[in-house]
C-alpha cells in the first residue's frame, strides 16, 4: 500500500530533550516536506526536500534540523525543543512526474513539549 | 507569513446545498491545490488547477482561478454529510524549487 508513515504519534516530551520525528515514504517520491499546523495558523511548511542530499527552508524553520540521506526517508529533528514548538505535525511527499502534483500526507504526530 | 487565505472561516449548511468557499493568495503561483483533511487527520488532495487555467470540475468539485485577483474558489455542489471537513487551498511556486503554502482552512460542516 502506497502511504507515508510518521513515528511516533504522540509524543510528550520536556524543554531541551532531543528529539527526532521520522517519515518515511513507499513511493519513490523525490519530493518530501515537513509542515507544523497550528489552531487559526493553517499548515505551515517547517522544510522541504526536493531530492536526496536537498533540503531547504520553509517558512518556518527556526529550531527544526531536517535530512535527507535516503529517497524515502525525511527526519524532523528537534535539538532543544520547546513548549512554543508544541504542534501536530506533518509529514509528506510527492513526485515531480505526477500530473496533478498532489502531496500525499502522513497521518500526523501530536507533539506536546513541557 | 501566509500566502493563503480562506473565507469563510467557518461554514454549516443544509445537505443538498452548495458550499462555496474561497481562497486569496499574494504572489504569482504555478499551480494552486485544493486538500481535505478530517478532524486532525492527514491532509487529502481533492484538485489541482494550474496557472494557465481558469477552472477545472472533478465530480461535485469544481475550482476556479482568478490570477489578477490572485484568489480561487471551491464549490462543492450537492454536499452530502460526509463532506464535514477543514478544507484548505495550497499555492504551490516552483522553479528549482519547490514551496507550498497553505491557507488557514474553511471548517465545512454539512448538517444531514
């Protein structure tokens, strides 16, 4: 099955513990981002990758490390996180030879930082 | 800051009625999108329409773009209970790269 999977799903977590969310995707897509979404904010793009070894800012990258050594794998990495970095995020892909370029979301992780 | 804006932010209409909803943006784009998302779920894609286009029907969706108001519009037609969702526009600026950005959300709630 065709699908991006994020781990963990919930997580609580303390002010300054390291922490890295992984995505993962089955689908060969060169294309993968990370986006935060907040209540009122609507999704905002934290980074993205257009292919292995490439990554760039989003709008909101401040405090987030991301990489991008393997196609299917996109980690977010949070080095010292805090409580304003409390989200739910998500992750996604996509392929440049798609016509309808349409990115496929993972199912979300609930990030609550203390 | 955020490309997308959306209105209503919020809409409750009658099963059988249309829901319209609207999405303004502030630079040029290749191509604006359309998603889904239930209750805190992943986000689903519903439609593409690409700059050079105008508007574009997929099933009860049809999308129209407007790229000197810089604004788009998704009507869901005959809406059903099911179509209870946010649903947001993403505005897609390509060109060695790629960043999308998200509007803040219409919250459709279609009362059976």
């Amino acid at each position: 099955e065709a699908q991006v999977t994020q781990n963990p799903r919930y997580l609580i977590t303390v002010t300054g513990k390291k922490l890295t969310v992984t995505c993962s995707q089955n689908m060969n897509h060169e294309y993968m981002s990370w986006y935060r979404q907040d209540p009122g904010l609507g999704l905002r793009q934290i980074y993205y990758s257009m292919n292995v070894e490439v990554t760039d800012k989003g709008d909101v990258p401040e405090g987030y490390k991301v990489s991008r050594k393997e196609k299917r794998n996109f980690p977010l990495i949070l080095e010292s996180p805090s409580p304003n970095q409390t989200s739910l995020y998500f992750c996604a892909s996509s392929s440049f030879g798609s016509a309808n370029n349409e990115q496929f979301f993972g199912p979300g992780t609930r990030l609550t930082v203390l | 800051s955020q490309q997308g804006e959306e209105d209503p932010q919020a809409l409750s209409i009658q099963e059988g009625e249309n829901a319209t909803m609207n999405c303004s943006y502030k630079t040029s784009i290749n191509n604006l999108q359309w998603y889904r998302q239930n209750s805190g779920r992943g986000l689903v894609h519903l439609i593409l329409i690409r700059s050079n286009e105008r508007e574009k029907h997929s099933g009860r969706l049809r999308v129209t773009l407007d790229t000197s108001k810089k604004s788009s519009s998704l009507l869901i037609t005959a809406s059903r209970a099911a179509d209870t969702a946010s649903y947001f526009c993403a505005t897609v600026v390509s060109g060695g790269y790629q960043k999308v950005t998200f509007g803040t959300g219409t919250k459709l709630q279609v009362i059976p």
